[in-house]
C-alpha cells in the first residue's frame, strides 16, 4: 500500500511540474485529497509557519520595488559589472548571491539577469557562463539567507539539537560562498568562446544581435530610502534572532519567537517604506516580486503538505529502512534532498518534508548543516522562471535547453555548485559546530 501512496506523490508532483509555476502547489492538494479519501491516510500539517515567513518578507521586498529600490539595487549591480567585465562570470553570482541573501527570495535574480548577459555579450564573453552560474548562485544563496523560510525552519529544528541560529548561518555563508566561486572559475572555460559558437554566428549574420549599452537611470525619490529601510530590517531580524537564540540568550525570556519576529519586523518595514517613501500600497498588489512570493506560498502549502502527510503515515517504515543506511553513509542525506528539490520546486518545501524526518532516522545536526545546501537543486529541471528567463534574456543563444531538456546550460554548474557546497559544508561544520 505504501508503494501505491507513493506513487500518488510521485504522480501529483509530474502532474504538477507539467502544470508549471503555481501548478505544482494545485497538485499536490489534490495528491492529499487522493491520500486522504481513497487510502484513508491522515493529513499532515500545513506548513503555515514557513509561508507566513514568505509572505511578510515578500509583502516588504515589494513595497521596497514599488518604492524604486530594486531598480535602484539594479543600477548598483550594473555599475559594478560595467567597471570590471572581465570578471562577469565571477562577479555575476556574488551579485545574484547578494541580493538573494538580503532578500530571502531567488527571485530578485530576475531584474540583473538582463544586465549580466548584456554586459557578457559587449565583452564577447560567452554569456551562458555568468547567466549559468548566476542562477545557481541565487538558488544555493536561499540557503544562506538570514530571513528565508528555509533558514528559519531549519534552525528552529536544529536549535534542540544544539546547532544555534548563528551557528546555521555561519557554515552555510562560509560553504556556500567558497562552492560558489570555485564553481565561477569551473564555469569561466565551459562551452566554445563566443566567436566559435555557431547558433552566435548565425544570429550575427542574420543582424540579430544588438547592443544596448549603458542605461540612464533616474532613482525614484524614495528608492534609496527604502533599501536602507529594508537593510535595517534585515538587520533588526538577525540581531533578535540572535538574542534570543540558547547560545548567545541577550534576551532569556523572548515575547516574540524567530517565527513572529521575521513576521513583525518585515510588516513593520513594509509600514515604514509605504509611509516614509510615500508608497501607493495598491500598486504592491501588481509588483512582480509580490506575485511570484505569493505564487511561491501556494506552491510551498500544497508539495510540502503532500510530503508531509505521506512521510508521517509511513515514519516507521521509514525509519527502519532508511534508518540504518543513512546513519552508515551520512552523505546520502545530501542525496535525498537534491533529488526531492528536483521535484518540489522549493527549498522551504523540501526542508519542511524532509529534514524532519532525516532528525528523526538519527542523522547527525553536522550532517543536516553539511546537506542543507543540496536542497537547491532546482536548476535540474530547466522549468524554474529564473532558469528560463536566463534563458530568454541571452540573445547570443549560447544559454539554452538541449534536445535532450536535461543538456542545458545550468546542470553543470549546478551541480558542481551544490557538491562543493556540501562538501564545505561538512568541512566548515567539523570545524564551528
């Protein structure tokens, strides 16, 4: 009966994913329908706690776009890959790295990846290597970032176990910042130089390419306000989180958890930048942060409902197969999660359903830290937005999906991106934890 179940996850996530964005969220309610009415199999817990994180951070990010914060954040971005475009494949992660980590959401990658093949392009630089890893960079950085869901969740189920919140963040900046730019340098010679591409030569002689060049750009008149409000908040989450957290205990006796703190204080900044930038708060509504955040909420409630409602039915068994083998090869840990984010499209989602579990079967807090950068593989499939707008946005044709969808331009980079990480990670976690 189990094998069957199982096969209706299976199935609800492919219907899902042929679905596409939201639509994978849709599917897996309608998995936990198919569980609970034909098998009788009691359904799990909404994962309400990491979608409430979403949905205030993302309420904040696009107060701060509607206010000119992202386009001002932009201009920043490409200043600096104008002044060194030498450096673009390197210099394109760290930026898609950094706004994610500040964000707490990959989607922030949408509004550089234009700027990152523009510039690659100018430079005669193949712009399937910046825009490559530079998508990867912005997935793995969800895992580093102080106010993703992800990240909370994680050091809420790892602080009984003596893994502090601080403590979280430090190994997975540090793993995932030295896996990110070796996988930059790996990145810089894959694929023909530019002028050896023949889809680039055969677009240059049918007058296709174009270059832009420099773009003016005119600050909305709050926009620097409301990033510096945004930092602020940022940094008011990480220095409460840290106060209250068992290790450093500023704070003995919190009348706010992690949870609602997040919560509060990017409500809270959203209040302070509609009111100080003098934000028409109807125009948040359309924001395309805001649409992908709550489409990424639905997509969280639905696969990560779906996971845990199976894997809590079937916990023992699970412990009594699974059990032993993990705690015998460890690493396989890391496995599970790259292959499980494949299909659930989030790496809140796959925590939620996942990590858990793995506590459960007796894995080691250093081996959760260690993997919990694997569950970014969301580049596999090459159906994420930020993949296909990469995709899009390279006009050169040197960044696209093979005959094969697997052959695309992020598999590589991807997945030398997510080894390393986890292989820091393990490292970088003997050494703080």
């Amino acid at each position: 009966m189990a094998g069957i179940e199982l096969l209706v996850v299976l199935l609800a996530i492919y219907l899902g994913a042929r679905l596409g964005g939201i639509g994978i969220g849709f599917a897996g309610g309608a998995g936990v329908l198919i569980l609970a009415l034909v098998f009788h199999v009691k359904p799990g817990a909404i994962p309400f706690d990491v979608i409430e994180i979403i949905m205030a951070v993302i309420a904040a990010i696009a107060a701060m776009q509607v206010a000119g914060g992202m386009d001002y954040l932009v201009s920043l971005a490409e200043r600096l890959l104008r002044r060194q475009p030498r450096y673009i494949t390197f210099l394109a992660p760290l930026v898609t790295y950094m706004m994610t980590l500040l964000a707490g959401t990959g989607h922030t990658a949408f509004s550089t990846l234009p700027v990152i093949a523009e510039v690659a392009k100018e430079q005669g630089i193949r712009p399937s290597r910046p825009l490559s890893i530079a998508v990867v960079a912005s997935q793995i950085a969800i895992t580093a970032s102080p106010i993703s869901a992800a990240v909370v969740f994680a050091a809420t189920l790892l602080e009984p176990y003596g893994i502090s919140y601080v403590s979280l963040l430090a190994v997975n900046i540090a793993a995932s910042m030295c896996g990110i730019l070796i996988t930059a340098f790996i990145t810089n010679y894959l694929g023909k130089e530019l002028k050896d591409d023949p889809h680039y030569q055969a677009k240059v002689s049918k007058g296709e390419i174009k270059l832009r060049g420099a773009q003016a750009f005119q600050p909305k008149p709050g926009a620097r306000r409301a990033v510096l409000l945004f930092l602020l908040g940022i940094i008011a989450v990480v220095f409460y989180a840290t106060a209250i957290s068992d290790s450093v205990a500023l704070i003995p006796h919190p009348v706010l958890s992690r949870n609602d703190a997040i919560v509060v204080f990017m409500l809270t900044v959203a209040t302070l930048i509609a009111l100080v930038c003098k934000t028409d708060t109807s125009a948040i509504l359309s924001a395309s942060t805001f649409k992908s955040g709550m489409s990424a909420c639905i997509c969280v409630m639905g696969v990560a409902w779906l996971g845990d409602t199976f894997v809590k039915a079937h916990i023992g068994d699970i412990q009594h197969s699974a059990g032993q083998l993990l705690q015998s090869y460890p690493w396989m840990l890391a496995l599970v999660l790259f292959f499980a984010s494949t299909l659930l499209y989030s790496q809140a989602a796959t925590a939620k359903a996942l990590m858990p579990a793995a506590l459960l079967l007796g894995v080691s807090p250093l081996t959760a830290v260690a993997s919990f950068a694997a569950v970014s593989a969301l580049f596999v499939l090459p159906t994420y937005p930020t993949l296909l707008a990469a995709v899009e946005m390279d006009e050169t044709g040197s960044t696209r999906i093979g005959r094969y969808v697997f052959n695309h331009s992020f598999l590589i980079p991807g997945v030398i991106a997510v080894l390393l990480c986890v292989t820091f990670g393990f490292l970088f976690g003997s050494l703080m934890l």
